[in-house]
C-alpha cells in the first residue's frame, strides 16, 4: 500500500518500538537515514534498534560509535532505502514479510511492506530530513551528519545528475544549523585504504570497451578481494569508474559474490536509463545509477547484460 506523508508521521508517532533496516553491503544513504531516524525516535521517546546483514564500514564510525540498540519485543519494522526485499539479504529470510513502512526514493519499489512512502528525491535522507521537520524533535548534529553523509554520498558529492535544486537547499539548511562536512568528505570521497587501492589496479586489468567505446565493462572477482585483503563493502566507488571515461555512455561493473553468484551496478550517461537496463534483467534503480543480479557463466552474463546495453545505446540513435 501506497501511504502519503501524513500517514507516514502517524505510523512514526503512534507507535513505541522500532526495529529500522538498512539494506545489504550498506552505503551512506542507507545508514544515514537508519542512523537518523532512529535518533529522531530516541529524541521523541520511543524504543528503537538497528541492523544490517552487513558489518558497517569503519568510515561510518561517527554515526555508529555511540549508538546503542535499544531492547525491542515487538517492534514495528521499518526499511529505509530499500526497494526489494531482497536487498536485506540474509535478512530477509528471517524478517520476509514484516516490514510494516518502507521509506524509500527508488521508483523501482516493489511494494513489499505493508506500507510504502516513495518519494522521487536524490537521497532517501532528504526524505527523512522532510519528516523530521514536521515532527516534535529539534535536530541535532548528529542526525544533521547522518543526514549529510546520505544526501552527499547518494548525489556524489553533488556532481550526479540527480542532485536537484531542493538538494542544496537542504544542505545549506543543514550547513547553516552546524555540520562536520568537512570530515565527512574527506572520509566518504578522499580517503582510499591500501586495500581498496590494491583491489583498484586489480580490477582495472579487467576494463573492456564496447559499442564503439560508448559502454566500459569491469569486472570484480572473489579472487581480487583475496589477493588485495579487501571486500564487497569497499568496492562501492569502483562503481562509478567506467563512466568516467571519456566518451562513454553506460559504464558496467560486474562483481562476484561469496555465493558466486554476480551482482551487476549501472552508471548512465542523462541520455541513457540505467533501470531500463538492468530492469530487463529482474532488476531496477534510478536513470542514472541501477543495479541486478544474476547466476551462471561469466561470460554468459556479460552478454545478456550487453544485450541490455545494446538496446538502450539503439534507442538515442534513432
């Protein structure tokens, strides 16, 4: 079910204990709006716990060092950021089913909780920031970081296309009442771990051009996670890699799961729809960042993604 804002503070107000989920293999835009909301519900008097399936990164410690999960029986259960059930991973094998409100910007949402607020904003956190003013609670620095690092993270530090207008406003908003942005950047897009360089170079050696060199393909494996000491959580900034390149449209990053199975992300030119591609293959996202998964033979998957690929690159000739 499809709920407007105002049923949204209704649930978040009426009820006394919350359990709040980040999606798998968590980015900032995720743990920003957990981390926040659940300060929002501690501010306003309610039992609030968080997980992940995931270990949070070490880079995320200004939001996790001093929280503590409430105890919860039984909790009313929200989703921040999440479009499909299966994103929890692990997770949903045990929570399938429970999500009572999922806040989310994904217009790929597939409706799996109870009740949805879907909002078409560049981060999910500009949603929480909405709610957050018209609540009974004063924001403090920390939900004002939270709430930086999702919106700052999910626009590329501003530089996506999905960065609108109203993105500025709320981080000037934000900047004005006190932030640590400063800190924030440095450690979300200038600070790089000797492993993750290392997985870098690896993955690199595996650049193919395709269609005249307007799609770039990378591809990930658990072998590179070994020989580098890295892992799927530090991979994320490789995703933006391939578009990058000069001249191309559609850049491809292709990563091999523990279970190997292979998860594939999509950056897009504006003229190029990433959920289109990936929606052809089970999966979906924004225009310009999009996401899927799939099982077989690597090169298999290669093909059926560039299959993808080739139809959207035919659609802006025409």
């Amino acid at each position: 079910m499809i709920i407007e804002k105002k049923e949204c503070l209704r649930l978040l107000q009426e009820n006394e204990e919350f359990l709040v989920l980040s999606h798998e293999h968590p980015d900032g835009d995720t743990l920003g709006c957990a981390f926040a909301l659940c300060e929002i519900l501690r501010l306003m008097g309610k039992k609030r716990a968080f997980r992940c399936a995931d270990e949070v990164t070490k880079d995320f410690y200004y939001m996790t060092d001093s929280f503590v999960n409430d105890e919860v029986t039984e909790p009313f259960v929200i989703c921040v950021d999440v479009a499909d059930e299966e994103l929890l991973g692990p997770l949903a094998e045990e929570l399938g089913g429970k999500a009572d409100l999922c806040i989310d910007h994904h217009m790929s949402n597939t409706y799996f909780a109870k009740a949805t607020y879907l909002v078409n904003e560049a981060a999910a956190c500009e949603i929480i920031y909405d709610l957050a003013r018209s609540l009974p609670v004063e924001m403090n620095r920390y939900i004002r970081n939270c709430l930086y690092t999702g919106i700052s993270t999910d626009t590329g530090c501003f530089r996506y296309m999905n960065t609108t207008a109203r993105t500025f406003t709320i981080v000037a908003s934000l900047m004005e009442q006190g932030i640590d942005s400063a800190m924030i950047n440095k450690l979300m897009f200038e600070t790089k771990t000797k492993s993750f360089l290392t997985l870098e170079m690896l993955a690199r050696e595996t650049l193919q051009y395709f269609f005249d060199g307007r799609c770039a393909m990378i591809t990930i494996t658990q072998d590179m996670y070994k020989q580098s000491g890295s892992t799927e959580h530090e991979c994320y900034p490789i995703t933006a890699l391939p578009r990058q390149i000069e001249g191309v449209l559609v850049g491809v990053v292709i990563k091999q799961k523990a279970d190997g199975s292979y998860g594939i992300s999509v950056r897009t030119d504006s003229e190029i729809d990433a959920s289109q591609i990936c929606g052809r293959m089970g999966g979906g996202g924004h225009r310009g960042a999009a996401g899927c998964r799939s099982n077989g033979n690597i090169e298999d998957i290669k093909a059926q993604i560039l299959d993808s690929v080739k139809i959207s690159l035919e659609g802006i000739n025409q």
